[in-house]
C-alpha cells in the first residue's frame, strides 16, 4: 500500500526521505513515499521562479554501450543527437518546461559531462551549502510530469480508431509496453510532441546490449573475456604470494579455481560469455516480441502512429534503462533520471508540495544524512540495484554498479558508468 504524507495548513511543507523501508513503498517509477521508518525531516519546498542557466556540452565519444550508435545511423531528429549549442539550448528548455508546469530546478544544478564517471550527470555549478539543502529539494518534478502507464494510456487510447484497440490497449499491454509506446508515438511526433523538451534530451541510442548489431556485441564481449582473464591472473598471482607466504611454500591446488570464484568466473571465462551471449539473444526476443505485440495492438491506427518496430525497440530501451529499481513497474521522470547512481544516495522521494501537488524530489544525501554540495560535485540518486544480479544490471542499464553484490562476476569489464553518453 502507498502511503502519502499530508500536512495541511502548514505553508511550504514537504517530506524527505533519509532512512530505510522504501523497498515497500516504490511509485512506478521506482520513488520512494514516506513511511514512519523513513521519513526523518519536514523542510520547506522553495518557491518556483524560472530560471535560465546554460547546461553542460556533451562530447563526442564512443564507449563500448554506445558502440552502435554511429553505425546504426538511424536515430531521429529529436533522439537526443545535437551539437554542442544546440544542446544548452535543449537542456535549457528542459529546465524551463518542468518550471512553467510547477517543477523546480535548484539554480546551481546543471547537466553536465563533467561528471565523475564521464557520462551525463547532475553537477553543481556552484556550492549548495546544508542551509540550502535544509530550506528544500534541489529537483522537483510534479506528477504531471511522470510518463507512466496512466499517462501512456490516456495519451495514446485517444488515437486509436475502435473501442477494442483501446481495450486492448490497456488491458493486454504490460506496464512497459504502454510507456514504450506513448513515447515512440511522442518521438515520432517530433516538433508537435508535449513531451519535445524531454524527448529530444533522451540518448540517440540507448545503452541496453540487447540493442546492440551482432558485430558490436561480439567485440563487447571479447573485451571481456580479455579482462576477465587478465584480473584472474592477478588474483591467482595473489593467492599464490599469499600462500607461499602464510605455510612457507607454494600451493597450487584449489588456487586457479579460488581465482575464478574471486572474479566471478567459476565456469570459466568461455562458459561465462556464452552465458551473456545467450542472455542477450534471450532480451532480443523478449523486447522484440514486446514491440511485435503492441503492432498487433494497435492494428490499423500504426500508420497515422507512425509506429515501427524499430521506434519501438528504442522506446523499449529508453524505458528499460531509465525506469529505477528492477520490479516490473515501469516511468520516465525528466531530468531526474539524468542523475547518476550512487547506493550512498536515495531514490526520488513521492510527495505531497504545499499546494497539494503530488511531485518527485531529489535532494543531496548520502548515508542518510543530508550532504551539501561543492562546486563540480554530483548529485547522484539510487538506482535501488542491490536486488540485482550484475547480468540483470548489464541487461537493463548497459553497466554494472561495483556495490552489487558479485558486481565482480562481471569481470570489471563492464564499466560502472551512468547509462547516458556524454
């Protein structure tokens, strides 16, 4: 059951979240809503003036979960491929269109590549100091704002032709097939789209490896294979110091599968890329028969839809990757999920404003306790991956956090990275 913290007659007041017990508590964008275990602190929400600031350029880069991107060459005008100029201005328009809808944007917290792992990320600009984080959230976003499955529903049961596609619609379709849909048809939209000014900021190509052509996966996953075998070698040569050093002579046995177990690699680093290979080949035909679905759905109306399964394979990715958590539950939450992931952090909390607006808001904290901010610091969210295992993170984010338990099993060849390239 979710529960929402009502506080009335008390002018600016809004709920953060700090302790544990969120796991119960998940929006379908994987928020968090108060709870007696967790919610700690009362603060006011600030006022909402608009404010024009000029965010971050992206640098032209290409990284093993994008390797596709250039060759695929099929990304629309509105995917998220701009230049440099055209970018602050898209980003700025972000900012501005969650402002004139009741959102609000701390003014020293820019998108930026200037982040810690590379990626586009929420830095600030300038220092956020424990009395500006105390008087209220550095990102807002009111629910009207959220793309989940009601907003995908009542967007696009409208633009089909029968009353039995719309049915269909919305009660054959899972969670992310809905979403997936509502944006391929927003994106294809272009110019016209309520949702432009997220849309266009979205990667031209998601990070899922699933989306990646049969030659760039092989190459990912001979990377792999390479590392993988690299760090057992260091492990072994460091079981084998370790020994010699604690019975005053070398040991081989049980060292080399001691070594494989350490990096994750007990069958092997062959058995383990035929594991991931095959995983992938599994998501290909899952997403696909997905998208396949929702065309048959749909019917007739995917022409003036301009629906294809290749829209929809990207919408899919675009969803997967950014919707938090790993339950089947599926939202895209604008520029919030623009964030990094930091498991010291907390996921977007779900509150009531003081004007009774349901709204997400992110805060800086880390441990629990609010952290203030210095200049080129990040502000990270959590992407609630702890219940995950590192194929499933791979599968869904294009990276493994190292706070994963076994994140080893990857092979360190994954890099912990945020899903958008810079």
């Amino acid at each position: 059951m979710t529960i929402i913290l009502h506080f009335p007659n008390r002018s600016g007041l809004a709920c953060h979240s700090f302790g544990q017990g969120y796991w119960e508590n998940r929006s379908p964008c994987g928020a968090i809503t108060p709870t007696a275990a967790s919610a700690v602190t009362l603060r006011p929400l600030p006022a909402l003036p608009i404010r024009h600031h000029c965010f971050g350029h992206r640098k032209t880069t290409i990284t093993i979960t994008t390797a596709a991107a250039a060759a695929a060459g099929t990304a629309r005008s509105v995917s998220g491929s701009c230049d440099a100029v055209a970018d602050d201005v898209q980003q700025d328009a972000l900012r501005r269109w969650i402002q004139d809808h009741g959102g609000f944007v701390h003014e020293s917290i820019s998108v930026t590549s200037a982040t810690q792992c590379g990626s586009r990320g929420l830095v600030a600009n300038a220092a956020i100091g424990l009395d500006q984080l105390e008087a209220g959230s550095l990102v807002v976003v009111p629910r009207a704002l959220h793309l989940d499955n009601g907003a995908a529903v009542a967007a696009v049961c409208p633009q089909l032709g029968s009353g039995t596609r719309q049915d269909a619609f919305r009660e054959q379709l899972g969670q992310l097939q809905q979403v997936a849909c509502c944006l391929a048809v927003e994106r294809a939209k272009g110019s016209e789209s309520f949702w432009l000014p997220y849309v266009r900021t979205l990667p031209g190509m998601p990070p899922n490896p699933w989306l990646l052509t049969d030659a760039d996966l092989a190459e990912v996953l001979e990377e792999m294979t390479e590392v993988a075998a690299a760090r057992t070698e260091q492990v072994e040569a460091g079981s084998t110091t370790a020994e010699a050093g604690n019975s005053g002579r070398v040991t081989s046995t049980g060292t080399s599968e001691a070594a494989k177990a350490a990096v994750g690699w007990s069958a092997g680093a062959v058995g383990c890329r035929t594991k991931w290979a095959a995983a992938v080949e599994a998501a290909r035909r899952r997403y696909g028969g997905m998208a396949a679905e929702v065309l048959e759905v749909v019917g007739a109306d995917r022409g003036q839809l301009r629906l294809d399964e290749e829209g929809l394979m990207w919408a899919l990715g675009q969803v997967v990757s950014r919707s938090l958590g790993s339950g089947r539950s599926s939202g895209l939450l604008p520029l919030i999920d623009m964030a990094n992931h930091d498991s010291a952090a907390r996921p977007p909390l779900m509150m009531l404003d003081d004007q009774d607006r349901l709204v997400f808001a992110v805060t800086s904290i880390r441990g629990g306790e609010l952290a203030p901010l210095e200049t080129g610091q990040e502000l990270f969210i959590s992407y609630q991956a702890e219940d995950m295992s590192p194929l499933q993170a791979w599968l869904k984010w294009g990276f493994v956090p190292h706070t994963i338990p076994c994140s080893e099993a990857a092979g360190g060849w994954v890099p912990s990275r945020r899903r958008d390239p810079a």
